[in-house]
C-alpha cells in the first residue's frame, strides 16, 4: 500500500510540474502582453498629444483669419474704384466740363491708378497671395499629419484587435489548465482514499502550492491586462470618432 501511495504521488507530481511550466509559459506570454500593450498607449498617447497640439493650432489659425483685414480692405479699395468709374462715366456724356471739373476729373484718374496699383501689387499680390501660399502649404502639412496619425492608429487598433484575441486564447488556455489540475486533484485524492485512507488531512506538495500561487497571479495579471486592453481600446475610438465642429 505505501508503494501505491509513493506512485500516485509521484505521478500527481509529475502531472503539477508539467502544468506548473504551462502556467510559466503562460505567464511569459501575458507579459510580452503587457509590454506590447504599454507600448501601445504610449503610441496612443503621442498620438492624442499630436492631435490636441493640431487642434490649438487649428484654433488659433481660425481667430487670424478672423482678425484678417485684407479682405475688406480690397472691398473698400473696389467701392472706390466703382465710385470714381461712375463718375467718369457719368462725365463722359457730358458735352463739356469745367476747369475745376477738368481738374477734379484728373485728380480722379490719378486716385483711380494709385488704388488699382495699391489693389493689385499691395493688397493683392504681397498679402493675399502670399498668405494663401503659406496657407496652402500649411493645410499640406496639417492634412499629412492628420493622414498619418489616422493609418497610424489603426494599425495600433489591428495591434491591440490581435493581442485581445492572443489574450482570450491565453485566458482559455488559464480555464483549461485549472480544470485539469481540479479533475487531477479530484482523482488524486480519490485514488490515495483507496489506496490508504489517511489518519490527518493530507498537506499540499511544494510543487501544487507553487502552481496554485502562480496561477492565483496569473488571474490577476489577466485581469490588469483585460482592463488595458478596453482602455486602448476605448481611446482608438474616442480618436477614430470625427471631431465636432468648432464653433465660428
């Protein structure tokens, strides 16, 4: 009888260090996990950085453009220009004019030549045109780097899709290896009841007590792991969401 006793044991220890280094293997697993996942929210928080940063500077570009005179100033320079063609027209079928109308009518063509220069070299071509360059190469460089954030989180979103479906498989291999130490436990303790019925309660081995801690540590890694993997995930679609337009 003590030597069917020494055989179940010694297979129930083989059976818990065969389970203890899956638990280890395991666990090896969930951490590279969790490294990938810590990489993953700093990617995603450079990334919500970036966007808040393109976000002020979208902000402050819209008050500029509002604060922007050059438009009413080529209106105003345009009315004059009216006014003046106006008058000249209103001249022309005149039959004759005066010398101060004759004098006025010159002073006008030379108001009207100075605000088509100020207009069109002044207002036209050293401020607006300028400042529509520099805003098209500034909405480029806003597009490209909106462009790229967007492909650049949803790879990190296919990363964190593919670590949620590794972490499930990990969780399901964690079930399955608790099942299996219960049932051997179960069937254990059955088979040393036959065999020999103890006089005192049977103290776990080194080896069962080892496996039950790891795997006590493991459920909470898995669950620190499952909650970071909701977070990025809540984070992807905060970001993947379009933005509300600001108000004018």
């Amino acid at each position: 009888s003590s030597l069917g006793t020494e055989r179940f044991s010694s297979v129930a220890g083989m059976t818990e260090m065969q389970e203890l280094k899956k638990v280890t293997e395991l666990r090896s697993r969930l951490r590279a996990l969790a490294e990938a996942l810590s990489r993953c929210s700093h990617s995603i928080t450079e990334s919500q950085t970036s966007l808040s940063n393109l976000k002020s500077e979208l902000l402050k570009n819209r008050d500029q453009v509002h604060a922007d005179r050059s438009i009413q100033q080529i209106q105003y320079c345009l009315d004059k220009m009216n006014l003046i063609y106006k008058q000249f027209k209103k001249s022309r079928m005149r039959p004759g004019l005066g010398y101060n109308e004759e004098q006025i009518h010159k002073l006008d063509k030379v108001n009207f030549s100075r605000l088509a220069k100020r207009l069109l070299l002044q207002l036209f071509q050293e401020t607006c045109v300028q400042k529509y360059q520099t805003s098209l190469v500034t909405h480029g460089r806003w597009m490209r780097e909106v462009h790229e954030t967007r492909n650049h989180l949803r790879m990190v979103g296919c990363s964190v899709a593919a670590y949620n479906t590794e972490a499930q498989g990990a969780q399901e291999s964690l079930s399955q290896i608790l099942d299996r130490v219960s049932h051997q436990l179960l069937q254990d303790r059955t088979k040393e009841a036959q065999v020999s019925p103890p006089l005192t309660a049977p103290y776990p081995s080194p080896a069962l007590t080892d496996l039950v801690l790891q795997m006590q540590e493991l459920c909470e890694e898995m669950k620190l792991l499952a909650f970071d993997l909701q977070d990025n995930n809540r984070i992807i679609e905060g970001l993947s969401r379009p933005p509300s337009a600001p108000d004018s």
